[in-house]
C-alpha cells in the first residue's frame, strides 16, 4: 500500500505565529527506496491539482520492450493518481522521455490505450538516459479536477495515434504540447522554426480563450544547445514584456531528425 503524508499551507498571522489553511496538501509516495534519498514523492496533490513525477518502469521490466515498460508506468501512475483522489480522467498534461526515439510508435501505442478519449496535452523527447541503463521511457503527468474540460486539436496526424491534443484547456489554465515546426521547415534555421512554433502555440492559445500576455511558463528543448541564442530572439519577440518563468535543456531527438526545436507554453487566466 503506497504511503502518504498530508500537510496544509501555512500563513501568517498577528504576533509572529502561523496558522493552518484549509486547503490540504497531500504528498503520496509508491514506497521507491530512492523518494528518500532524492527527497521527492511519487505524486503531490495541492487542492484541485495533482503532479506525478517522471515515473520509470521498476525492476521486474528490465528485459521489456518500450511499449510493456510504458504500460507498467501507468499502471504506478494510474496507483499514484488514485491515492491522490484523481484518475487518468483528470489528466491534462503529459511528457515522454525516451532514451530512443524509435520507441516512439510503441509508446504512443500505450498513451493512446490510456488516453485516447481524454487527449491531454503532451510532450515528447529524447534524452541521453533515466536512472537505470535498461530504463526505455519514462512519463510524468499531471491532474487537475475539473468540470470544464477542452481538448484543441491543430489537425496533426500524430494526434489521434498518441492520443493527445495540441493544446488543453481547463476553466483556468491552457496547457499547450510540446509544439514543434511543421512540415515544410526542413531546412529552415532555428530562429525560423521557433517563429513557426509560436504561431501554433499562438493559435492554440486563442482556442483555448488565451493570448501570449497570459503564458506564465515555457519551456524550450533545443536539439543543439549552440541554437540557444537564435531561439532565445524569436522568445523575446514574443515574450519581452510578458517575462514568463522558463526553462531551456539540450535533448537528444525530437520526432523528426530535421526538427531543432520544440516548445510547450502554460497560460494560466484569470
């Protein structure tokens, strides 16, 4: 039985003290020795949201391909979510990551068996490597409890064989997938193709009720590092007076051997 600790928000008040809130945070934890030496649970519920953490076969699989391993990651995840309080239902978001990118077919296969009504949005790349060498994949995902529920597709073929969405909209937030450039861009530079990008996240944003002036996180993977610059330009182009939180890391592949960027972007409204 997976553990778990449940805490509540802590705020001041008059004289130095600090009081509870009512809003409980509840930490669950999959009973994994390296949660305490890494200091970190397998899934964390704040109110209506719930994070689950990049989660990896464990060591019954090592011998499995990409498409067991992933289905054995959501079955932890789909544990992880329900000791939450939430399930598959409630995911929103998604990312992948893949020590080989040709894996690709084999793990969409098991997203699209856990998701395809639900089409969240989602990322995909491929890293250098998870914590152990047989390890093929691992998924993080991410809930939220919510009635209002919109899934934005942008008409890509992959969508419907990943089963995910281009973007997702929730009553308060627009998650939008890892975007990379279209066809079309093959030999294009990476300033050009992140100008591309951001005309996809722009018109999923739109879909989804957002704008640019409301993306309060990016996050850039960059095939070669030494684009950083080029792509940096195209991001303050957009986002030089917005200034949203961001993070930007080398991978190894995206889905295209041509693609040098890929993007995703969180709106939050209201």
């Amino acid at each position: 039985m997976p553990k778990d600790s449940t805490q509540q928000d802590i705020t001041p008040v008059q004289g130095g003290t600090t009081r509870r809130s009512a809003k409980a945070r509840k930490n669950v934890s999959s009973g994994g020795a390296f949660e305490d030496v890494f200091g970190y649970s397998r899934a964390v519920s704040y109110g209506d949201h719930v994070h689950v953490s990049g989660t990896c076969a464990p060591a019954s699989c090592e011998k499995q391909t990409a498409y067991l391993q992933a289905r054995a990651i959501f079955k932890t995840i789909e544990t992880a979510l329900a000791e939450a309080g939430s399930s598959f239902d409630e995911v929103v978001r998604t990312t992948v990551f893949l020590r080989d990118i040709y894996d690709a077919e084999e793990v969409a296969r098991a997203h699209c068996e856990v998701f395809g009504d639900i089409r969240p949005a989602s990322t995909l790349v491929q890293v250098v490597s998870m914590m152990r060498p047989w390890q093929k994949v691992e998924i993080e995902a991410y809930a939220q409890r919510t009635s209002a529920r919109k899934g934005i597709s942008s008409g890509g073929a992959f969508e419907g064989v990943y089963g995910y969405s281009r973007a997702f909209a929730t009553s308060d937030h627009v998650h939008v997938s890892g975007t990379c450039a279209p066809a079309g861009y093959e030999k294009s530079g990476p300033y050009i193709q992140a100008k591309a990008i951001f005309e996809t996240i722009e018109k999923a944003l739109a879909e989804g009720g957002a704008s640019f002036s409301d993306v309060v996180r990016t996050v850039v993977y960059l095939r070669d590092i030494n684009d950083a610059e080029e792509v940096a330009r195209a991001h303050c182009e957009v986002f030089g007076d917005v200034r949203p939180a961001s993070t930007l890391v080398q991978v190894v592949s995206m889905m295209r051997p041509w693609q040098k960027v890929e993007i995703e972007a969180y709106a939050q409204l209201g």
